[in-house]
C-alpha cells in the first residue's frame, strides 16, 4: 500500500501534540538530525543499497517536514508552501522545458541556471557570487566551488602543472613557518594554503576532494583493521607492538 503524503504530515503534527521530545525541538536543535540524515543518505547512494536508501531519503523527508511544521507553528510557512515555491524555482529555472530557450548540452543548461539564480538573489559581482555559497558546507567543498566562481572568469592557472607547483610552493612555506617556529595562527593559515591548493589540483582532474578524502579515510581505517588483527592473533595489543611491526603489516595490508 501507498501511503500519502498528507498521511506523514499529520503524524508530525500529532507527534508535535503529544510527544514530549518531538514537541521541545526547534529548528536549531534539529540541525544536527538533518546533517546526520543527509550523510546517511549520501553512504546509502555510495553503498548502492537502494533498501537503505529507501529509508534514509524517509528519515531526511521526515526532517524537511519538521521543519515546515515548526515553521508553520511560526507562522512563517508551511510544508505545501515548500512544495510550491520549490516547483516554481524548478519550472522558472528550467527555461528550455518550461519555457522557450533551447539548450543542447549540460554546461549550458548549467549556465542558464546560473544567470537565474544570480538574477533571483541580486548578485552583482563574483565575490557575491562566492560570498553565496554555504559557509556551512564542508571546506574542502566550499573551496571547490569557490575555485569555479573565479575559473569562470578567467582566474585560473593554465594547466594543472601550474596548479600543482602551487602545491610545493605552499608546503615550502609550511616547511619555513616550521623552521621559524612560528605561531600556532600561522602554521593554520599555511597548512589552510596547502589544503586549497590541493583542491586546485583536483579541480583540474574533475575529482570531488570530499569524495577522495572519504575514500582514503576508508582505506585507512581497513588497512588499519588488518594491523589490529595480525596483533590480536599474535596475543598482543596494539601498543604492545612496535611501530616497525605495525608498518610491516601495513605494507601487507596495501598488497591485500
């Protein structure tokens, strides 16, 4: 059986009635519950698990809705107002279904939806255009997309052989501020350069850094696990070993 929308809608309302942790929560509180979802939702789409992914997309719906319904006991809106506005900016920005443009490839359509939004929001200017994007995303995605504002108008290197010195310029600075002993401020900013280098570097292969890095954190944590398991079988513990037993079955790990 289907159920209906207005179905999940008038749980959360009785939820807001009657339930006492459902009813103390804001829009605040709530923050943390709609990135932990989120995420979930991205592991699922990673895992190829469409089970999962059923349940994940249920439990970020439920969020969005939340958030209408406190919103609506605000008197600011509510979920159908959501659902309205969102089809408007869907049909107002696909002008080449919607509408009479006629746009034959992605990066135009791309384009198009740019030059709309800019329009909608009143952005004049690409530091306003940088100055839009989320400063909640994660820095390593917020710095890719910042580096495509400034490519789109031609601040950018050639190639990404110039982006890559880049990358050794910034580590010879960290090395100096190492050197010099320096603050604690300064060695952040370096490694900070070193870190929006790279994403330069990966801007030009088209590689999402947020994806690599959580791909090497996985790696890492496998290789890991394989360490621990060579000492539990030895009988020891991971501090009773040695680091040059430990790299040595890392190294059989990588080859595993």
């Amino acid at each position: 059986m289907r159920a209906n929308f207005e179905e999940l809608v008038k749980i959360m309302d009785i939820l807001r009635e009657k339930c006492p942790w459902d009813r103390q929560q804001t829009h605040k509180s709530l923050k943390k519950y709609l990135i932990e979802e989120t995420y979930e939702v991205i592991e699922a789409i990673d895992e190829n698990d469409y089970s999962k992914l059923k349940e994940e997309l249920g439990d970020l719906l439920l969020q969005v809705v939340f958030h209408a319904k406190i919103a609506q006991e605000k008197g600011a809106f509510d979920i159908y107002e959501v659902i309205y506005d969102i089809c408007q900016k869907m049909k107002k920005r696909h002008t080449h279904v919607f509408g009479e443009d006629n746009f034959k490839t992605a990066d135009e359509v791309l384009q198009n939806w740019d030059r709309i939004k800019s329009k909608e929001k009143e952005i004049k200017t690409v530091t306003e255009a940088m100055q839009s994007i989320p400063k909640h995303l994660p820095a390593l995605m917020r710095s890719y997309k910042v580096q495509e504002k400034a490519a789109k108008v031609g601040f950018d290197w050639e190639d990404y052989k110039d982006a890559l010195k880049k990358v050794y310029e910034e580590l010879g600075e960290f090395e100096e501020s190492l050197s010099k002993n320096s603050a604690q401020d300064k060695l952040e900013e370096e490694l900070g350069d070193i870190l929006f280098a790279v994403v330069n570097v990966a801007r030009f292969f088209n590689i999402d850094p947020e994806g690599a890095l959580s791909k090497t954190i996985q790696k890492f944590i496998t290789r890991f696990s394989y360490i621990e398991e060579q000492a539990e079988k030895q009988g020891k513990k991971l501090n009773e070993m040695t680091l040059k037993d430990m790299d040595k079955f890392w190294e059989e790990a990588k080859k595993i």
